[in-house]
C-alpha cells in the first residue's frame, strides 16, 4: 500500500501535480501534506475490563478454519490528534468467541500487531457475542493501543448492528451501561455471499500525544 | 487405615451443605417498588448498624440493618454515583461519583452521625473507594489508576497509575503505611500510602486480579483473579508464598477478618457477572473451606466482618437481606 507521500510523488510523475515553484518538489510536498492534516479527535477510552491476558503472541488471524461466527475483517489506521500517521503503535485485541465466552486458558480471540509505516492494521476474527448473562453489555472487542510518547489508549469496539441498538446506535447507545458515546459504534458493511456472509468493520484510532 | 475418595468426598460435601444451611438471614430490608441495587456497590457498616448501597434509580440509600428503616437517601446531584464505603470506625461514609465518564469525578465523606459533609474532594472518576485503618486517609481506584486522599489536610497525597489500563481493587495495611493494588495490566502493586512510591510489584499471573486484602497483621496479602487463583503473597518481596485450591469460580472479592486467619471470598460465576456469586469463608492457614454458601436466585452484593462473623447483603427480588456466616 502507498503512503501518502508515495502518492504524491506518482501524482508529481503522471503530470497530476505540478510544481510551479521555486522551492523544490520535495518541499513543496511535505509542505501540501501538512496542509492536508485535520486534526483529529482522540479515541474516546473505554474501560479494559476484567478479561485481559499478559503476553499475548503477535497474530493478526484470530479465526480458526471451521470457527463459528460470521467472519469479521477489522482494520483501520493509528493516528495522533494532530492527525500524524502513528507507525510505531502496538494493537493489543481481545474478544469473546461468538457465543460470548473469553478464552481464559489460552489465546483464542486474542492478538497482537504492530501497526506498519502507514499506521495501518488489520485481524482477522469473528463477531463477538454477548455476555452469557443476559446483561445488556453490547457485543465489543477491546483495544489497548500503546506507542511511544503518546498516552496509552484502552477503549472498546461496538457493533451498529447489536441488537440491543435498535438499529439507532446514536440515540439507544447508552442503553449499554459501559458505554458512554456513540463513537466507539462502528457501521458493519456486509461482504461475501448469502451461503457465507462476511463482515467488515473500519476503526481508526487515535492517540494523544504525551 | 485411609478413608477411600469416596468417603471423603461424601464427607466433604456433607460438611459444606451443613455449614450453608448455617448461614444465617439476619434481617431484611425491602426495596422501593421498580427499584434494585447496583451488585457492586453496597457497604455493611463495620458495627453492623447501617447498610448502603446504590440504587438503580441512582439514589444512594441508607438502612438501619436493626430495622430495615430508611435512614437518609441521597440524590446523586453531582453525577452518576459510582461507590461508597464506610469507615473502619463506622464513623464516615465515603460516596463517590462520577462527573465526566473517564476524565474526572468527585468524592464525597459524610459524617454519618449528622450527615454533615466533612469532605468534597475532585477526583479521577472510580468504582472502588476505601478507608485507611485509622480512617484519616482515603484511596481510590479505578480506569484511570489509584490516588490517596489525606482527608485533614484535605489534599491529595499521591496518584498512581500502570503503564497502562487502571486499577480493579485495592487495600490498606492494616497499620496503613501501605496501599496495595490490583492493576489491569495484571499486576499487583504494593505503594507507599504516604508518597505513593512503589515499594513492589508482583505479577503472578498471565490474568488480571480483581481482588486483594492484607492479613497477617500486613505480612501477607490475599490476591484473588480472574483466572479462579487466590494466591498468598509477601508485600515486601513481591512474591507469591502460597496459593489456595482452586475454586470453580472467578474471584470477585476478598475480605480477611481482623485475626488475619479467615477470609471470605466472593466467586462468579465463569458465566458471567451476574448470574450466581457465592462467597467461601477459608482458613487462610490451613487453605481449607470452612463454609460455602450458595442459593438459586440470590446475589450477593457486599459484605464486611463484625466480630467473628462475616455479614453479608443478598439481593432477592425486591428484598436486601443481610446474612450472617459462622
């Protein structure tokens, strides 16, 4: 995947840009990419939980051949609030398998990356269920994102899909009793087939720097 | 000549069932129509007298355990009440809120004879707040880390937070110098309760703890977590000196009684939060079960030692009934 400089750089070789400057290209660039960063609201934080496991292997699959669940891809870029690409963070998940259950003996449904050089992670996984107990905890997956001189992020993921939402996350979000704001409630986009439905979930994340 | 397992065994459970049909409901305090109690949020006071908990229509109220009559309740004018604890004298009552959801909260002390306000104190937002022995000093925990409060001097003395994530739960020393912690990066943390300096650490485990207390005079400390362990450790050395047979059960709470020789301990179901808790009154020294007790439908909230017995609150239906073990 190309960064965002790489772009520019095939945009100044195709003609799409040019430079009419005299200062030089590479100037020019870095200057027009700083232009183009929106500042970004921090990541709002979520609490970790009773159910997170040290040492957790680096693994971006989390879905087993033969698992249950409707399959679920999760990506999205680290950024900090001054809307910098973060490539040094480390994304640390853990869920529930689809039937609401934490792994407590070992690292099913937990995972590790570092994010690359565009601040770009992945995993593969399942939709988590919900609590057994019938709570009105929502279906989520929880992040603790941790990068050099920024301020560690622990937060969760929701799904606008969970059944407890009603279809109208923004205004039935707090009926989840952790949750606090409908941000952390992603769109779930429907990918694959009616004999196999996947699911995809963007979320970026951002952290404040120290 | 070695009774056979199954013997024992018959013997054990035999033993187990008299003992939970000797625990004993005390007294009962019937709740507001249309209203429960939050399942994490209730206090005994150390005399036995008073019973607190929050409400799910977020009023904070208080029993006479001798009468089952409401005493005061308290509208959360501030923000969503979030704990309260009484003081080791029974003297105080701590009730928190919390103002803005991950950035700030507010603890409240009472004086609970004439409901005076004695403390207003800005905090992190928390779900667990406690009393140092002495009942001068007060430290909290929650998402965002642990601070103590000298409450004379009004001030806080330090704050204290893991490198990440916050702190489950957490104890006074019994002679208060030390605060220990149970942090969500797994492990436990043993500071100094007058600067806030570590004074050691512990991990253990691969799982968060959820609970801790000292016993032994302050010479040991009851870690309880989620994996169903309940390890002994050393406060000075950081070290585990000796662990509890496991229990089928996520461990919720922990509490050592003044001769630092029993404990009660509070399960979970591993089928989630709130569906059955249990409590185990242990022998600290010996590792062995001296009661268990366990009833369909009934949830038990919180509990303190008086005496030589443990007295514990159970909600069933709209009832709050306060138990007591041998």
């Amino acid at each position: 995947m190309l960064n965002r400089r790489d772009v520019l750089q095939k945009c100044i070789a195709l003609g799409a840009v040019s430079i009419a400057s005299q200062f030089s290209a590479e100037e020019m660039l870095a200057a027009f990419q700083e232009s183009e960063k929106q500042p970004r609201k921090p990541t709002p934080p979520n609490t970790m939980g009773p159910f997170y496991k040290r040492l957790v292997p680096v693994n971006d699959v989390l879905r087993a051949p033969g698992d249950s669940g409707i399959p679920l891809n999760l990506s999205g870029q680290v950024f900090d609030t001054r809307g910098d690409i973060v490539p040094g963070a480390i994304i640390e998940i853990w869920q529930t398998n689809h039937k609401g259950y934490y792994d407590l003996e070992g690292y099913r449904y937990r995972g590790k990356v570092n994010v690359n050089k565009s601040g770009a992670y992945s995993f593969e996984s399942v939709i988590p269920g919900h609590y057994p107990d019938k709570s009105r905890i929502c279906q989520h997956i929880h992040y603790a994102v941790v990068s050099p001189g920024h301020k560690p992020l622990v937060t969760q993921l929701y799904f606008a899909t969970d059944p407890v939402f009603d279809g109208d996350p923004a205004k039935n979000y707090s009926r989840d009793p952790l949750l606090q704001t409908p941000e952390l409630i992603r769109p779930v986009i429907l990918t694959g087939d009616p004999s196999e439905v996947h699911a995809k979930v963007r979320f970026e994340l951002c952290l404040e720097r120290l | 000549m070695r009774p056979n397992i199954a013997v024992f065994l018959l013997f054990f459970s035999m033993s187990i069932t008299v003992l939970a049909q000797s625990a004993r409901q005390e007294k009962a305090i019937t709740l507001p129509a249309g209203v429960s109690v939050d399942i994490a949020s209730a206090s005994v006071s150390p005399t036995g007298n008073l019973v607190a908990a929050i409400c799910s229509d977020d009023m904070l109220r208080i029993w006479s355990a001798q009468s089952g009559e409401l005493v005061r309740s308290l509208k959360a004018n501030t923000g969503a009440h979030s704990a309260v604890q009484f003081s080791g004298d029974g003297r105080l009552l701590a009730v928190a809120y919390e103002i803005v959801a991950y950035e700030k909260g507010t603890i409240q002390v009472f004086d609970v004879d004439s409901w005076k306000l004695e403390d207003d104190l800005t905090s992190l937002p928390l779900y667990a707040v406690i009393f140092s022995p002495d009942s001068r000093r007060l430290s909290d925990a929650g998402d965002l880390g642990t601070e103590i409060w000298d409450l004379k001097a009004q001030k806080k003395v330090a704050s204290m937070s893991p490198p990440f994530g916050g702190s489950a739960a957490l104890a006074f020393s019994p002679d208060g110098r030390w605060v220990a912690t149970a942090d969500q990066d797994t492990f436990v943390r043993v500071y100094d309760a007058s600067t806030g300096n570590l004074h050691s650490s512990l991990q253990g485990s691969l799982l968060e703890p959820a609970a801790v207390a000292f016993a032994a005079g302050g010479k040991s400390l009851v870690v309880g977590r989620v994996d169903k362990t309940v390890s002994i450790i050393d406060p000075d050395a950081g070290k585990v000196i000796r662990a509890l047979p496991k229990q089928p059960g996520l461990i919720w709470s922990i509490d050592v009684a003044a001769d630092g020789k029993r404990a009660v301990i509070g399960y979970n179901s591993a089928e989630g939060f709130s569906d059955i808790h249990h409590l185990t009154l242990w022998d600290l020294d010996k590792g062995t079960v001296l009661a268990d007790f366990q009833k369909p439908g009934i949830i038990v909230t919180g509990g303190t030692f008086v005496g030589d017995h443990y007295l514990f609150l159970a909600a069933s239906g709209n009832q709050l009934t306060l138990w007591s073990l041998p």
